[in-house]
C-alpha cells in the first residue's frame, strides 16, 4: 500500500476494535461462539474434534487467516445478544475517538461482503488485480503488500474489497480458494443467489414459511451474504488442514468419499428444449448464471457437481465415484428416454498426471532447476507444451486444445486448462515460462 498514513490509521482502528472485544465480557463471549460455529461445519467435514484442529494449526502461518477471517466476519454480522453488530456499537460508543480514515474504513468494512475474485495480475507488495471469478469484468487494482506475496495469475480468493475514496484494499484476511474447487463450484457467481431464492419460493409453497419478504430480492442476497462466508472458510480450511496433516495419500472431499474428478456424458434422445425444462423444475438442480448450465444440491451451500447441456449431449461433473452412481441414478430417473446411457471418463483432474500436464509441472517436487539449465528448461517445455496442442487430453474428454479452441462450445474446458498450466507453473519450484505463444497459438488471446 503506498499510503502509510492510512495503513497506520487503519492498523490502529482494528486494534482498538480488538481491545474492545477483549475488554468486554459480552462481546468477547460472542465472538467465541461465532468461532466455534464457523469451525463445526469443518470439524463435521473431518470428524474431528476442535482441540485436534487447534492442536494441528495453531502453530502454523494459517492460525491468523482462521483468527482474521472468523473475527471480520464476527464483526460485521448482527450479534443476537445485542441487537446490533460489533463495529456498530464500537464506533456508537468510541467512534469519536478514531481518526476519520480509520472510521471511514470500519464503516466500509460493516458493510463488505465476501466475494470470489479471480487474480488477473499481481505486483509482489505493491498491487493485485481482480475481477469477479468467473467474469470477464474489467479489473479492479487493490494497494495489497502481504497477500500480494503468495498469489499467483489465476489464483482464487475469497476476500472482502473496500473502497476508501477509489483506494481498493482487503479488509485483512485473504483466502486462497484451491483451484480445482474454484472451477468446479465458483465459477458461476449468480448459483448461490438463485439456489437460495428457489429454495425461499420452495419453502412458501410446501408451507414451511407463511409469507414471502416484501423485497424477495433483498431478502436472498441477505441469506447469500449470511452463506458466503462460511462456503469460502470451510473450502479453505479443509484443504489447509490436509495439507498440514497429510492423512493419507488419497484426499477426500466433504463427504469422506475419495476425491475423484469424472465427467458422465449422456447423447441426448430428445430435443434440448424438452430436457431443459424438465432440468429447469427439478428441485435438485438450480439453473446457473452461464448459458446451459445447472447445479446439482443437496443444500443452498452444499453443491454436488454441475450439468452442462451440450448440442448434441448432457454433461454431469462430479469429484468422486460414490457421486458418479448417485447423479447417474438421478438423471435417468428424472430424464428416462431423454437421454441414453451415461458414458463415464474418469481423469486425474487439472491436479496431476502427465497426460494433462508437462513433465516438469507434473512432477513439482523434482530438484529444482539450476541457472545453467534455464535454456534446456525451456526447450524441453516449449517441445511438450507444442506437442500438448495436438496430443487428446483426459481432462479435455480425449480431446485435442486444438480442437476445443476450435469449438466455442468448449473454450470454457480448454480455458480452464491454460489457466491451470500457468497458476501451477507460477506456484512450483521452477524458471518462470511465459505461455502466451499457447493463448495466441489457440485464438484465445481476448479470453486472457
């Protein structure tokens, strides 16, 4: 940030709102019992106890994400117990005392939500550029020095944006979302916003509610700035706790089942119309914000996989076996003749496996690459990436990036592939490689 005075000012606001905590009885309870909520969704997840997660993380460099994170989003939600929020009743008590920057900030931060933001270009402690993840929207330039540090190009966070006078910041705790759940579950921003109202008007018609809220609207995108949260830290957390245990060679997703990315494809038997609308009333699916596309639920904040209706078939993503058989067994009850049987491509996922990947990303804990090897390294890269272009990928469904850029319908698979190359590539141990001949080698320059 190259504005000092403010980061001072700001600094000093969030301290002084911490001692306040601390120096309340009611509010230090509070807070305490927002953690232990935020944390039991992720205990539930690992069938673990609290004292085991505390024991594993608290002396890693993620304990202060997990104190941030929960502490920003304590304080900006309404505490039953009082009847108001944390930085209200702080500023309505001490606010005359805070420097106008600071206030202005605390004020900005009562109303930040949690949002997914993709990570367009990054200056290590001077800038990051964002934008919505899963848009195209133009960027957003935040003054950002320690987040600014671990991120890559295409990276996923969760993160609350304020805006101080056209000054972009971070409230504080930034979370790297990994980027194979980003893909899969984030990409679209609207599907927790219709996921929530389908389930609202579901609710009013089986009679679980009495009335609809006046501004049913509003009302939903309350409940999504309420879910936010939780979906991101319990992402996050999750993965960060497997990481610093390892438990076992095989990772699990939420539901213990082992993490296996797979596509069933389905030909269509009917027209796409037909299947659309019998997608579009079926109460485990929410239609998605991108074009042919749905969400396959359990819960507002709980997706199972995602369908993509194609020309000429119907498309499930799932990440594990046990979730291939269950989405099966759903859709040819729900579509019957609409579709004929499921063809199932199980891959290694944009994670691993040479087949998808180079050799030297493929395998990032080789020996680092030493300066006289920087030529060879290239070489060596620019050979198999060239020959990548041509070669029918698994995680391409055994097709070429060649013929993907060549069929709109799959620029969104062949993206995502591209962009993977390149985050993986930026985060290993490894000479930087530039893959920007790949992008205009594919046509896909206006995408990057």
């Amino acid at each position: 940030m190259k504005h000092p005075k403010l980061r001072k000012n700001i600094e000093q606001s969030i301290r002084n709102l911490l001692h306040y905590v601390s120096s309340h009885e009611k509010w230090y309870d509070a807070y305490h019992r927002e953690f232990d909520f935020m944390l039991s969704h992720v205990l539930e997840d690992l069938g673990i106890e609290q004292e085991t997660f505390v024991e594993v993380m608290q002396d890693t460099p993620y304990w202060g994400l997990i104190f941030g994170y929960t502490f920003e989003a304590f304080a900006t939600r309404p505490c039953e117990d009082a009847g108001t929020t944390l930085i209200d009743d702080y500023l309505q008590r001490h606010g005359r005392h805070e420097t106008l920057s600071g206030r202005h900030y605390l004020h900005k931060m009562q109303d930040s939500q949690v949002r997914f933001w993709e990570v367009a270009e990054v200056v290590p402690r001077q800038y990051i550029d964002i934008r919505p993840y899963g848009t195209r929207h133009k960027t957003v330039r935040v003054a950002e020095h320690y987040a600014s540090q671990g991120l890559c190009r295409w990276d996923c966070i969760a993160a609350r944006l304020i805006n101080l006078n056209q000054v972009y910041l971070f409230s504080g705790a930034v979370l790297p979302i990994p980027l194979d759940k980003a893909m899969m579950f984030y990409k679209d921003p609207a599907y927790v916003t219709l996921n929530m109202k389908r389930a609202m008007l579901a609710a009013y018609r089986d009679d679980v509610i009495s009335e609809l809220p006046e501004d049913i609207d509003q009302a939903v995108q309350e409940k999504v700035d309420e879910v936010m949260p939780l979906m991101a830290f319990r992402t996050w957390a999750l993965n960060r706790y497997d990481a610093c245990t390892q438990m076992s060679p095989e990772s699990e997703n939420a539901d213990g089942e082992v993490y296996q990315p797979a596509k069933v494809r389905f030909p269509l038997q009917s027209e796409i119309g037909q299947v659309e609308q019998i997608l579009d009333q079926a109460a485990s699916f929410t239609r998605a914000a991108v074009s042919g596309s749905w969400i396959w639920q359990a819960e507002p904040d709980k997706p199972l996989g995602t369908l993509k209706l194609r020309a000429k078939s119907l498309e499930l993503r799932v990440e594990s076996r046990a979730r291939v058989e269950q989405g099966k067994q759903l859709l040819a009850t729900l579509l019957d003749s609409h579709i004929g049987s499921g063809m199932i491509l199980y891959s290694t996922g944009l994670q691993s496996g040479k087949k998808n990947l180079p050799r030297a990303l493929a395998n990032t804990d080789q020996t680092p690459v030493e300066q006289t090897d920087l030529s060879q390294f290239k070489k060596h890269m620019d050979q198999e990436c060239h020959s990548m272009l041509n070669d029918s990928l698994s995680v391409l469904d055994a097709r070429t990036p060649r013929d993907c850029a060549a069929n709109p319908d799959s620029h969104e698979d062949v993206i995502d592939w591209l962009k993977f190359l390149e985050n993986r590539s930026m985060h290993a141990a490894l000479p930087p490689y530039d893959f920007t001949w790949m992008w205009e080698e594919l046509g896909l320059m206006q995408y990057r």
